[in-house]
C-alpha cells in the first residue's frame, strides 16, 4: 500500500484526474468526500466516459448525401451489385432500387445498406430478373404493398 496516497474530491473535474493520473504514473485514485473514502477511479471509467460522450456527438457526415455516398460505394464494389442500381435517401432511410437475378445478391445488397454507418432504416424496391425467362418479380415489399391497395 502507498503511504501517501495521491486522493481527489468527488467533485473533482475530468481534467484533473487526467492530469493526476499522468503526472503520477497511476492507474487508480481514490476518491473522497471530505475525510471520507466514497470510491475509486480508474483509467477504464474515464475511457467509458469518454467513449460514451463521443458516442452523443453527432456524426458530421450523416446527412442524407454522404448516407448515399457510403451506400453506393459498398454495393458497387461487390460482385453481386444490382443493376441499374439507384439509391434514394431521406432523413436516414435508404431506397435501394434496382436489378437483382438471385435473392441472395437482394438480401446481399440489404444488409450491406443496413451495416452503412447513418442508415436508420431500408426500403427494399429492387426486382429479381430471370435470365432464362425475362420475367421479373418485384421485392417481397412492393409486393405486399400492392397487395393491400
């Protein structure tokens, strides 16, 4: 045990502990309230609390354009992209639209989207084309919401 332990108020600001903790090598630091040990503090909570307010500041390349962007750029650089392949998106949700001919290259091009950092949230409007036939079948949503109109 250290004989003089180096010790913060509760209300000790951020910055201070940083400063603290570097000055002194130290990975913990006890915490008092008055003459009254209340807790400790470690390197590990003030990473968590920084990764928790970086986490609250809003991602500058977010808005719709970048999103589309991003989209574009993950599903074209893959062999399965659809053809003719267009991409609308409002306030966070992508519309992808398009030519797909199998349904894992559809649902290939969906979780692609939904991994893209930005999107709330996708639409599926791509149609599956049968090469041996030329008939072509639009996505399982279309299809519903045509059913109910």
């Amino acid at each position: 045990m250290t004989h003089d332990p180096i010790v913060v108020q509760e209300d000790t600001n951020p910055d201070e502990l940083v400063y603290l903790m570097e000055k002194h090598d130290i990975h913990r630091l006890p915490v008092m309230r008055g003459n009254v040990l209340v807790g400790i503090i470690t390197r590990s909570n003030l990473l968590q609390a920084v990764a928790s307010i970086v986490r609250e500041v809003p991602d500058p390349t977010a808005d719709d354009n970048h999103i589309r962007d991003r989209v574009i750029r993950t599903i074209t650089a893959k062999g399965w992209r659809p053809g003719a392949l267009q991409v609308v998106v409002r306030n966070g949700v992508v519309h992808l639209h398009g030519m797909v001919l199998d349904e894992r290259s559809q649902q290939a091009s969906i979780v692609a989207t939904e991994n893209t950092a930005g999107v709330k949230e996708v639409h599926d409007h791509m149609y599956l084309f049968n090469t041996f036939t030329g008939e072509h079948v639009g996505s399982p949503e279309d299809l519903k919401a045509a059913a109910r109109s």
